[in-house]
C-alpha cells in the first residue's frame, strides 16, 4: 500500500524526530535530483529492450569482466 505525502504529512507519528509537518512539507528535491516514472507504460507493446550501465541512476558495483560486455548488450 502506498501513500501520497499528504497522507503521511498528517500521520506525525511517521515523521522524524527532528521533523515537523510544516519542515517536511517543505523538503522537497529538485527537479533534477527527481527520479520521474512513466506508469501509464504499456509493458506488453514493448518488443525491444538494452541495458545501460551508465551509473546515471544507480550507482553499481561491476563484476570484473562483466560490466563491459553487458553495457553495451541490446537485446531484440
């Protein structure tokens, strides 16, 4: 089950010790530090997919000898 940020603004029992719902409300990333989901994706009209291993989103710890072939692997 998930919650908006509404909800848990009113629920203070969520909220850290040092955090009040005035300070959390205002606790907001910027757009550029934001990880943006596109849910309304159609899983199953997708015909081709690839791997990119580029650290942009997280950061991992390569295999030796594996990361360098599977980064640049595309599969169709």
């Amino acid at each position: 089950m998930t919650t908006s940020w509404s909800d848990r603004l009113q629920n203070a029992a969520d909220l850290p010790a040092n955090m009040d719902g005035h300070a959390l409300k205002k606790y907001r990333r910027e757009a550029y530090h934001r990880v943006f989901v596109n849910r309304s994706l159609a899983m199953e009209k997708i015909k081709c997919f690839g791997f990119d291993m580029d650290y942009t989103l997280a950061g991992e710890k390569p295999v030796t000898g594996w990361a360098t072939p599977v980064s640049r692997c595309f599969l169709c």
